[in-house]
C-alpha cells in the first residue's frame, strides 16, 4: 500500500501550483510517507527525499501562519531520524 500512497502523493505536490495554500500540507504528507518507508526499510534515498520536501514545506508557509510551527517540527524529526 505505501508505494501507491506515495506515488498519489508525488503526483499531488506535481499538479499543485506553487501559490497554492495547501501546497505545504501536501508536501508533509510526502515527506512523511517517505520517512516511514524510510524507518522500513532503511533506504538513505527516500530519508533525503523527505527532508527535502520537509524543507520546502516550512519555505512555502509563511512566518506567521498557524501551520509553521507544525511544519518546522516535521522537518526536525525528519533530521532526527
């Protein structure tokens, strides 16, 4: 199930405009996906994969929105690992 969860959630982040405001979100749930096949299965690939998009969802959200905070904490657990 986890490879098509993160096939929809790479097509989703494609087809999303960059101005969208969802666009963090879908971004996290990427990186998120790929950490816990990470955590599986060891691939170093999908852990740099994650963190990437991890990064360009706190670039994406702006320093006052309510989400920051939640997506700066995504993408230090997604170091961590």
């Amino acid at each position: 199930m986890m490879p098509f969860s993160i096939a929809a959630a790479r097509r989703t982040v494609e087809v999303t405009p960059a101005d969208h405001p969802d666009l963090p979100l879908w971004l996290v749930n990427l990186a998120t996906s790929l950490r816990a096949r990470y955590v599986r299965g060891g691939s170093l690939a999908d852990l740099d994969e994650g963190v990437a998009h991890a990064e360009r969802a706190v670039a994406a959200t702006p320093a006052d929105h309510a989400d920051r905070p939640t997506h700066l904490s995504n993408l230090g657990q997604m170091r961590h690992a």
